[in-house]
C-alpha cells in the first residue's frame, strides 16, 4: 500500500516587495541583497497564515473530497495555543475533521509527508490534507541583513491519499538532526526560554536570526553524503529523477544540488529569486509551482531535499 | 505488526507550590481553588522545559538502546525555532537521531503515540523516543484565576518500540476536532496574528485564556459519544479496560469518566490534585506514574482520553 498525491495548491500574496524596497529596510543596497541571496523579489502578505494556508488549500481541495486529517506544517504558528492547524479547518469550514501540527521548521512539509505516508500505510487515514503557510517577513531583523533580506510569505498545500493501484508511490525517506547546530537558526523567543512577558527578553530574541553562511558550509557535504546514500539504498540511479525540489534557502543553496549534488541544472526547481524563503511553505511552493506549470508531470520521479533549523536535514523519493 | 511501551519516565520538578502559596497570586482562597479545580498543589520548575523532558526521558531510555527517532509532544515549546526535540536531542547528547515536534496542546503525547504506532507499523523507524514536557506556571493569568489555579509543571517521556512477538498491542484510535471551540483556550501571543513585538499585543495575549465550564460543558457530551463509538467498533467490552488514563484537565475534568463516562473510580488514574493541569505532559505522566506504582502491569489494557485546545478530542485503546 502507498500513496498517491491527488491535489496541489499555492498562495502567493499579491504585494511584490522587490528587492529595492527591501533594501532600504535594512540599509542595504539592491545589488548587495541581490548578490548574498539570489532574492529579486518576495511576497509580503497582509493576511495572516490561516488565511493564506486556507486559500491554498482550497484549491488543493477543487474537486476533491474533503479529508479525513489536516496536518499544519508550517514554521511559525498564528499564536502559540491552539496549533494553527485548527485554524485552517476553520477557515476551511471542515468542520469535525482531526486536526494537529507538525513542526521541524523549514522541514515541516517533508516530514509531514512521511508521516502521512505511515498514517495511510497503517490504514489510520485515507486522505490527509498537509498544509504549509510562513509569513517570515513579519519576523525580519534589520541587523540582520542577510536573513532580513531572504524571507518571503506564502503558502502550499498538498493533498494525500491511498494509492488505488498497487504502486509504491514513496521510495525513499532519511532525515538527520545535528542539534549541535541549533543556534545557527533561530527565533529565541515565543516560548517558555524567553518568553514574551519575561523583562529579559530583547526584541531580537523574537527576531529570526540565522548564520546563512555557516549553515551553508556544514550543509553542503552533509547533502552531498545525504544524495550519495540515498542512490546506494534505493532500486533508481541519480539520472532516473526527473526533478529535485530543493528547500529554497537561498540562491547559493539551491544551486548546490547542481555543483556539489551532480544534478543537471534544468531538473532543480528554483523559485527563490521570485518568492525569497518562505520558511516551512518554500519546499511545497517549489512543488506546486512545477506542477501547476506542467513541468512536474504523473509518474515523474521527485527527490525532495533540504535543510531545517537544528540543524537538520531530510530528503524523501516519492513519484508523482 | 505492532508497537509496545518498553520505556517509561517521569520529572516532578522538586518544588511544591501549595495552594495556599498559589491562592495569594490569584486573589482567592486555598478552599476557593480546591472546589473549584481539585488541584490541592502542583510542581514549579526552575528549569527549562528542555532539561526537564530530558530527566524524564533518561530515565525512559535506563537499560535501552538509543532511539531511532525523537518526538517532543509538548504544548508550549522552549522558542520559535528551532522545535523543542532538538533542544531534548542536544540535553540527551544523542546526536545525529532524527528528530521533531507534534503539536496538538494537551493531547499531543496522545498524537505524537498514534504517529509513532503509524511509523513502526510503516517500517520507518523501530524505536521512538516520545517526551512531553510543560511549564505551565510561566502562562499563569492572575485576573483568570480558575485556569491559572490548574496549571502545574511535569514532564514525561515514552519509549515505543517494534513489538517483536506478533501481538497487537494498538487497538483502536479517534480523534476530532471542533474548530468552533478554538477560543475555549487560547494562548492567543508568540505568533504571527499577536507578534511578541506588535505594539498591539496585550499583556494577557501571551498567557493562557481557558473557559474550564465552557469546556467541561462542551466536552462533558463529546467524551460520552467518543467512549460510546469507542466500544462498538473494538472487540472489547467496556469492563475489560484495565486503566483509563485521562488529561489531567481538572478534578471534575477526571472524575467525569466515572460520573458520565461509567468507568469505575478506581480504575481512573487521577493525578491532578497532586500535580494540576500540566497542558500536554498531563496525561503521559498519569500514565507514568501508575507504571512506576505498579498499579499497571504488562498486559494491562489502556484506555487513554481526553480533550485539547481547538476544540479536540482524542482516545486510544493500548495493550501494556
């Protein structure tokens, strides 16, 4: 038993912050934000996640029944209590439907998937609605530059359910944590460490913070030693997959899957320079954006791979 | 294949909040908090949510191998970003184990459990290390004087396995989720809709907002049908549950399994007049704790209930 991806959908918020505009709040210039990161523009939304996420779903939903399990797999939540993905049911008006989150920040989605995978593998669900919204920009940190200069909102979502045939839709899943690398992505503040009441919390503890470079760095050969075990445990070769969907951290991170990964450059789905990084929603954006303009298509091989806050690392071969 | 309970483990903060001292925080007398709530005292931490999962997670891991997977089912998590699991990977220096967050509020030990089942039964892991841990003292609302009555602090970790013999140990799973109820509890602050930096955001947004009667009132229906469903569908009898193990909501909250839920007193395990709510860790250490007493023994069957901020509700039925 296995299954099958039957609905995608996408929100892109319409206000296009160019990096221009961007410049200025960080007192950087254009050429500086587009040099570092690849950024050209991002979207800036003015509706929060459960919107945004509700939007996207929808269409994922079009002509779908409704789910019996919505998982939230987003970043960062609405508010702390409820988790946010009881928002989007209401939103959604799919009401008495199960709902909960799943959290490894810009992994969020991946390991959402997986576990989607094990749900409807052990007969616990039939068709689960994962659901992805970040809005980074209201987390940016203009002494931070770099990351002020990369993060973007939007939302996907997927629709997952029960393989009818007897295909085995989903090859492949490993994931790493190297929680040594912790403080190389953060948002220190939010919770019971540095809470919003505690007069010890500064404003940049509720800030992202991240060491772009340095996650760079040790990232690189962990994905290179991620893709190489990866093609010595399943039946398919490297040049079998059709496309890689890389988390969209940045410009340098993204093409990285050609230089130090060995894949042709036209298979790596690269949406950053139009949408920033938008967190946990940046790797089903990528996603859906390839399926909606018909270059992901059925039966194509994807190797979904990235890199989230821990430091961690996930990569899953699933076919379309 | 199935799962088994082959670790347990439990923290209690070693200071004892009577409600005497808790009483004076709030404006209210001792005897105004134990009819109210039942809760005649409960833990405080004086260490963070991440080194008191971790105690009670050694302790689930004594004489275990390591685990091949991670899951912090918390209700309020140490920061943003990254998830709580890694800051429990990085106290228990187990590096390199795959790791994440499930986030349902008070019924995440519950979902995080039924993933687990979901995973081992998918092949995908074999050992999962499952760690709620909550501080909820720091959420405390002086001017909601019944919530801030009930929450206490506690930690408590699971260790799930592969069960080797060919017993079905996980026998049956429901959960809802009524989005209508989500304003019930809310921590509305430490996202995106109430940023800890927005001028707009109120003190009282970062604390915990619970309408216990509301709930109670609400859920009190919810869980009959939910038991009722439970045992038209398994091939047990109500009277062969061992132990019902409910979230430690309230003492009416408990004792409801008995007066409307027909269970016998003596088969609820109650805990909250010794420990309060503690959000999400409540329920695994009722469960713990009767483990550790000796009240539960191998073979026992399990009956685990109980509600979550969203409005939701959970139950599964575990052989021990």
């Amino acid at each position: 038993m296995s299954i099958k991806i039957t609905g995608t959908g996408i929100y892109l918020p319409p206000y296009i912050e160019e990096s221009k505009e961007t410049a200025k709040l960080i007192n950087k210039s254009e050429d500086w934000i587009i040099s570092k990161t690849g950024v050209i523009e991002r979207r800036k939304s003015d509706i929060d996640v459960d919107k945004m996420g509700a939007i996207a779903a929808e269409q994922a939903l079009e002509g779908n029944n409704p789910p019996d399990l919505i998982i939230n797999a987003s970043g960062v939540p609405k508010q702390t209590i409820p988790d946010t993905s009881v928002f989007f049911q209401k939103e959604l008006g799919l009401k008495n439907i199960p709902c909960f989150s799943i959290h490894g920040t810009c992994l969020s989605f991946l390991i959402a998937l997986n576990n989607a995978n094990a749900l409807i593998q052990s007969n616990t669900y039939n068709k689960i609605l994962i659901i992805s919204a970040d809005r980074g920009t209201i987390g940016r940190n203009p002494k931070e530059p770099e990351s002020a200069a990369l993060l973007g909102d939007g939302a996907a979502a997927v629709l997952v359910e029960k393989e009818k045939n007897n295909y085995n839709n989903f090859h492949y899943w490993k994931m790493n944590t190297w929680s040594d690398g912790a403080e190389l992505t953060e948002v220190r503040g939010g919770g019971t460490s540095k809470h919003p009441q505690n007069p010890n919390t500064k404003p940049e503890d509720n800030l992202f913070s991240m060491d772009g470079p340095s996650i760079y760095k040790s990232a690189r050969k962990k994905a290179y030693k991620m893709v190489l075990e990866t093609f010595k445990n399943v039946e398919f070769e490297k040049s079998n997959v059709s496309w890689i969907i890389p988390h969209q951290a940045s410009e340098k991170a993204v093409t990285a899957y050609h230089e130090y990964g060995g894949f042709e450059p036209n298979k790596i789905i690269n949406i950053v320079n139009k949408t920033g990084n938008c967190v946990a929603a940046s790797m089903p954006m990528a996603f859906v954006t390839a399926v909606h303009d018909d270059r992901i298509k059925q039966g194509d091989l994807l190797y979904f791979i990235g890199t989230g806050a821990g430091l961690s690392m996930a990569c899953a071969l699933v076919s379309y």
